[in-house]
C-alpha cells in the first residue's frame, strides 16, 4: 500500500478522469495530492514538464492527461490526436523517471483493443487484430504509453503499471455538441431538444452497437485500488463488465432528462465497433468492483449539467 502521506502527482487532475482521481485519493488519506493546471505547464513542452516534476518531485504519478474526443474528433482530426497524446506520454514519463518517481500509473482506454475483438476483451487480446478506423490514431498513442510502460519496467526495473478503463463518464464531462463522448452528448440533446419543445431527435447509426460505461468515481477508486494491490507488465482491465445497446442508452437518457419526443436513427452515419465489452474479471479478483448503477450515475450527471451548462467547457 502506498504511504499516504507520500507526494501523489495527478498529471490531468482538472480532467474528467484526474478529477475524480483526485476525489478518490483524498478520501483514501492521501495528504499530499497535487497536479498542475495546463495553463501552468503544457505537457507538449518536454522542456517545461522536465522543470515542472524535477521541481515538485512526487513519489507516485498517474498519468490521465490526455486529448480526448468522441468519434466525430478523432476520426476529423486524427493527426493531432495521434501527435499530442504522444508527446504528453513519451514527455511525462521521461520526466518521471528523471525525477525519481518510483510509482506510477498510466492510464489508457478501451480503444486499444483489435475493432473484432472476442468478447468480452481480455487484457490478452491487445495488437491481436485491427483497430476501428475512427479512432485508430488516438488508440496507437495509447498503446504506445502501454509499451512505454512495460519498457520502462524492463530497463529500469520500475514498478510501474497501466490501466485500461472503460467509456467514462460522470460530473466534469465534455458537454460539447461536436467533440464529446455519446453519453455526454446525449444529456446535452436531449435536454436542449425538451427546453426547445423539439418533437425529434436523430441519433448517429443503427442504434445496435453495444458500450459499456463506468462512473468516474468508480475509476477514481479503482485507481487506487491498483496503485495499492497491482504490480505486473500486463495491462488492466477497468470496467462494468455488463454494456447495453447505444439506443437503450438512449432510451435511458432521455427518460433521465425528461425528453418525451421521438428519437430517430441516421443508418447513413456511422456505427463504430460493434461491441466493447471488457473482461474485468482479473481487477475483480484483486477485490475491486463498481459501486454506481447506470441510471444513477447519468442522474447524476445530468444534475451536474444543470449546474455548469453555461460553462465554456459545454461548448456552443
């Protein structure tokens, strides 16, 4: 178990993911959590973040910075997507291993996995197969920081690990019309469409794939979890282990917000992976499990959109 009162770094912690991180590490009796904003230290300037961590000096990192989008972005911009994620990482974890960081964590994303991958995804199944092409260049950064990991392990010995979460969502979220993830996306339609009084609203693909979804507060514990009780090469699974269709999501989400009117597929848009389910029976076995219900968890968000939805982070 760490010792609580060892300097924690959370590299993204005004992140949707570093925030609840944050949450979950103070509420664990971590004393001393700290985390620079972008605005003090951009992660693409290997040069400032070399200063940065030579200077703070934490005795564990986790590595949630990232740039992050839903499909419409990663498939528009896949070259920023692939160059920024790659400089963030390949930065970060030169300087923590210059500054002595002795334990960290990377985090990564379910979309490393191969688009056919046998369900649900065991952690075995990474470079067995291809990618979904919509995201394919942000999924190559990411299994990039994995094998950063696992080299880094290998050289120097360290015990660092990674971890792969599930879609995320919960308080904090990217609520942009464009940019953001489906669930997120959703809340925000929905809820313009019932204040507007529109009578339709259409939602991209059949409706059929299939995603599973974890509250952020759930990450949050599970990472700590992980930095308590996991040590090994092989990357980790974090997730539900349960998933529904997109239109039951949508279905979902609309009766949350209150929206009465009638939804619409576009099949002419595209779906996306068919299923991504992942196997999360290996950070099961360390005694960890998910505590927030679906329903509950977009409730939840859903009362936090109301808070902040005139925040410049939902977008216009």
């Amino acid at each position: 178990m760490l010792d609580r009162s060892a300097r924690l770094y959370i590299a993204g912690r005004r992140g949707l993911a570093g925030s609840a991180i944050s949450r979950a590490a103070e509420a664990a009796g971590f004393t001393d959590v700290v985390g620079a904003t972008s605005a003090k230290v951009d992660l693409r300037d290997r040069t400032a973040v070399f200063d940065h961590l030579l200077e703070v000096r934490p005795h564990a990192l986790v590595l949630a910075a990232a740039k992050v989008g839903g499909i419409v972005a990663n498939d528009t911009y896949p070259a920023d997507f692939l160059s920024e994620n790659l400089r963030i990482q390949t930065n970060v974890l030169d300087a923590a291993h210059a500054a002595g960081v002795g334990r960290l964590l990377f985090l990564g994303s379910s979309c490393i996995y191969p688009k056919y991958a046998e369900q649900p995804i065991q952690e075995s199944s990474l470079l067995t197969g291809a990618l979904e092409p919509t995201n394919d260049a942000y999924a190559v950064a990411k299994i990039a920081g994995i094998m950063a990991v696992q080299s880094a392990r290998k050289q120097y010995g360290l015990p660092w690990i990674s971890a792969m979460p599930t879609n995320l969502y919960g308080p904090g979220d990217n609520f942009h019309p464009t940019h953001s993830h489906v669930l997120p996306a959703l809340i925000r339609r929905f809820h313009e469409a019932r204040e507007n009084g529109t009578d339709q609203v259409v939602l991209w693909g059949t409706g059929t794939p299939r995603r599973e979804f974890l509250h952020v507060d759930d990450l949050g514990r599970a990472i700590i979890h992980l930095l308590d009780h996991y040590d090994d090469p092989q990357t980790i699974n974090v997730g539900t282990g349960t998933d529904l269709t997109i239109r039951e999501l949508a279905d979902t989400v609309a009766d949350v917000v209150g929206y009465t009117g009638e939804i619409v597929q576009d099949t002419t848009r595209p779906d996306g992976t068919p299923r991504k389910l992942l196997d999360t029976s290996r950070i099961n076995a360390l005694g960890w499990e998910p505590r927030i219900e679906l329903r509950e968890g977009i409730t939840d968000t859903y009362r936090w959109f109301l808070d902040h939805h005139t925040e410049a982070r939902l977008g216009t």
